[in-house]
C-alpha cells in the first residue's frame, strides 16, 4: 500500500533550491525508512459499503521495494495470489489454476474494496517516477507536517497527482490524496497506526483507504502480525510460486 507521487516548484532562484531539496529529501527519507530487505506480514483487509461489511485475511511476503506477493487466506478466496516482480502484475485463481497478466485498464479493477490492483504496482523508487513541490506545513492528528504535491513525469502510474502529508518529526505518511489528471479527487488514505523501529525505519500498520467515487465506502488494511528480514527463498517471487 506504498503509492507516491511528486512536483518540482518554479519560483525565484532561491525559492526553488530551498523547496524542492526540501521537498525530495523528505520524500528520500520517507522512502528509505520503508524499505525493508525482505518482509513477511499476516493482517486483515475490511471493507464497509452500503452492503455491510466484507473480511478478508492475508499474508504477504516482500523484498526490497518492488517484489511483493499477496496470498489471500480466508474461505471465500482461499488461495488467490498477486504477485508483483520485475515491473509486472499476476493474479493467480486456485480454482482455476490459471495465471493472469494484469495491464492496463485491468489493474484500475478492485483487488479488495476500495484498493485496486494498481494501487500496489508501485515501489519506492518515487523520485525517479515523479517531480516534487513543497507546499507548506500543516496539522494532521495533532501532528505537524509537511505538505509535499506530487505530480508525475509518466503516465505508466497509477494516479498522475497526489497530496501526502508527512510527520516532521518521524516521516510517517499520515495522510495522502490520489487525484486525476483533471484534478478530480479519486481517492483518500488515512494512516491510523504505524510503528517505528529503534533504527528508525517504519511500518505502516493501519489504513483507511476512501474511494471518492464511490459514497459511503472504505477499506482499512490492517496488519496484524510481522516479521523484518525474513530469510525468503528466491523462487517465492516467481510464476513457478503461485501454483
């Protein structure tokens, strides 16, 4: 759930310089503090609409920023599997036995509620997939923050701008906002609980993600159970590991 997107601001000479480091390094800093050389997490995914409440748990395995694989572990899809490698996106439906490519309009498809496919396909590489502006501080929670707009240099990204407001303090994401090209508002995150380890690098343990399209919806991604620096088998993140 490690979406970030990015704006290099045009103001005087000196303006410039002082916003736009300012604007990378914490965007830099709040990268690195979120990438782990490999983990492995057990949660929970809740999704609340006008047709009640869905549940669904999970165990997910990463390694760096870009390898991710999910395994959905309750009854109702026991079995399915989203693998994300090299730059790509599979789905895996046991039943089935079948493997999915997931491109294009595809990955806008729900995955789970109000989180899509793409909302994972990205890593953490964000400088290298967005520009970044500075936009000033402000409260969130009791927590002060930088505001960073983030407008990307692609179209091969799943929002072409964001809002995301980070802790000054600890560079927690505490809030972002996915928006379209056009401006539109599509979707809210919410961080409700993270946790930071003594070196510093964080976690983000709870979300509420907010669709904008759709009224009286949200998902929260919880995880419930983690383990840092896992030793993982190469093959896990594979075609090979999703039969």
């Amino acid at each position: 759930m490690k979406s970030i997107l990015m704006t290099v601001l045009c103001l005087s000479a000196v303006g410039v310089t002082s916003f736009a480091q300012s604007a990378e390094g914490v965007i830099n800093k709040m990268d690195e503090l979120q990438t782990f050389d490999t983990m492995y997490a057990e949660g929970t995914m809740i999704t609340v609409d006008r047709f009640g409440e869905k549940r669904s748990t999970y165990k997910s395995w990463s390694r760096g920023s870009e390898d991710f694989l999910i395994e959905f572990t309750n009854i109702e899809e026991k079995g399915q599997k989203v693998l994300r490698v090299d730059e790509e996106l599979y789905l895996f439906y046991p039943d089935a036995e079948d493997i999915i490519p997931m491109h294009g309009a595809a990955l806008k498809q729900s995955m789970f509620g109000d989180i899509s496919y793409e909302d994972i396909t990205e890593g953490s590489n964000t400088l290298d997939k967005y520009d970044v502006e500075m936009m000033g501080s402000e409260f969130v929670k009791g927590v002060d923050c930088w505001v960073i707009e983030m407008i990307a240099t692609s179209r091969n990204v799943p929002y072409p701008k964001q809002v995301v407001k980070v802790g000054k303090d600890d560079y927690v994401l505490r809030e972002a906002e996915y928006y379209a090209r056009s401006g539109r508002l599509l979707k809210t995150v919410d961080v409700v609980e993270s946790r930071v380890f003594d070196d510093g690098r964080i976690i983000l343990t709870e979300m509420v993600m907010e669709d904008q399209l759709r009224r009286g919806s949200s998902t929260t991604m919880r995880i419930d159970t983690l383990e840092i620096d896992p030793d993982l088998d190469d093959d896990l993140f594979s075609l090979r590991s999703l039969y």
